[in-house]
C-alpha cells in the first residue's frame, strides 16, 4: 500500500546539536513533500515544501529538507536545535494535484539541555 | 487574521450524546478539511469541502459523523450518538484553493473530545 513513513517515533537531542527527522514514501511517482510541526497543545504549522527544483529546501525556524529521489526519502534536518524545537512532526505527501494531504505518524522530538 | 478558530477547545460528554465541533476558516479560503487525531490512528482526514461543497466524505468513520458547510466562514462536524471510540483531537484546517491541493493548509488549535 503507498504510504508515508516516518520510522523513528521518538527522538531525544541535546540542546545545540544537529537534527535529522527521517521520512520515506512509497509512491511510485514523485509527490509534493511537506514536513509539519505540531507543538503541544497547537496545531499543525507549515514548515517547508517540496514541488520540484532544488531538491534541498529552506524553511521556516532553520530547518531544511533534501529531497532524495533514489532513497524516495524527504529527511528534515536542523544544525543547532533549540529547546522551543520540542515538538512532534509530521511528514506529508500529496500524490497528485487533486488528491488530498496524506501523513506520517509524526515522529516526537525532545530536546534535552 | 485571527487564523482558522475552532470551538470548544475542549468538550467531555457521555456516550450517547450529541456532540458538535465548529469551525471557522481563514477569511478567503475556500477549502476546509477536517481532520481526527489519535494515537493508534496519526492524523486522518476524515472530509472536505470546496466552496461550501463536501468533495470528499470518504475519511468519515460511520454513519454517526456528518458535516455541514452552510457558508464560506463555517462549518460543523456532528457526531451523534457519541462513543468512547470517538475520543480524539479533532482539527479543522483551510486553505485558498481546492484545485491545488499543494496549497498550504492551515489548523486551527484543535478541539479535544472526551467522551466518557
């Protein structure tokens, strides 16, 4: 079945160090990627997006993405995480223009001091 | 803009009960989605509407969930009768254009259902 795969469901940092959220999809065509974040208590808030182009994508908050078409894998990554980073994340696909948002179980990060 | 508003934060009610979730999207969006939350389950889409108009209901559990839209500026999800099962956060987004579905939603806080 295609589905969207975010394998780690928890992960703990240290504050400063770097960060990497893994997301696979098993579609067969290239989709649109997104990766959300959901802070406690919140709702889900748009990070970046992937349509074509660079596959290497600038967000919001100092995060990026890299779209690796051979891996079928849109991993989310930050240098330096900080404590306000402490929240869960979504990675999502949309599989054509017409079909709607499809989402990963979310992986929770923590950040530790 | 006030984003997309949801009411109540928080509702608890016994099982059988009617229980209605409301929604209000961003002044000039003209998709809604609504969306459940659990943790067996992640974030499920459970329906959408264009211009007022549902497009997609096939997320809807059962019979016992509908959704209205009675104009561009709200929009309500029903359940009736509740069941323990139901319990979730219930999230409600919108966004400016169907036809484009890569157009970024936006979630209004959620609505966290109890039902006991």
């Amino acid at each position: 079945a295609q589905s969207v795969t975010q394998p780690d469901i928890h992960i703990t940092v240290s504050e400063g160090a770097s960060l990497e959220l893994r997301c696979n999809y098993s579609y067969g065509a290239t989709p649109y990627l997104f990766w959300y974040v959901q802070s406690p208590g919140q709702g889900l808030q748009l990070l970046l997006k992937y349509f074509s182009g660079d596959t290497l994508v600038q967000g919001i908050k100092g995060f990026e993405a890299e779209f690796k078409r051979s891996q079928s894998s849109f991993n989310l990554r930050k240098p330096s995480v900080h404590w306000s980073d402490a929240a869960e994340y979504f990675c999502a696909v949309v599989v054509k223009r017409n079909t709607p948002l499809v989402f990963g179980k979310g992986t929770r990060l923590s950040v530790i001091a | 803009d006030a984003g997309v508003i949801q009411s109540p934060r928080h509702e608890v009610t016994e099982m059988g009960q009617e229980v209605t979730l409301r929604c209000k999207p961003i002044s000039g969006h003209n998709s809604l989605f609504w969306y459940r939350q659990t943790m067996m389950r992640g974030l499920e889409l459970l329906i959408y509407f264009n211009n007022n108009v549902p497009i997609d209901d096939s997320g809807m559990p059962e019979d016992r969930f509908s959704a209205k839209m009675p104009n561009a500026s709200f929009s309500t999800l029903k359940i009736q009768p509740s069941e323990p099962r139901d319990s979730a956060v219930y999230f409600c987004a919108s966004s400016t254009r169907l036809a484009l579905l890569t157009d970024t939603q936006y979630f209004g806080p959620g609505t966290r259902l109890t039902v006991l």
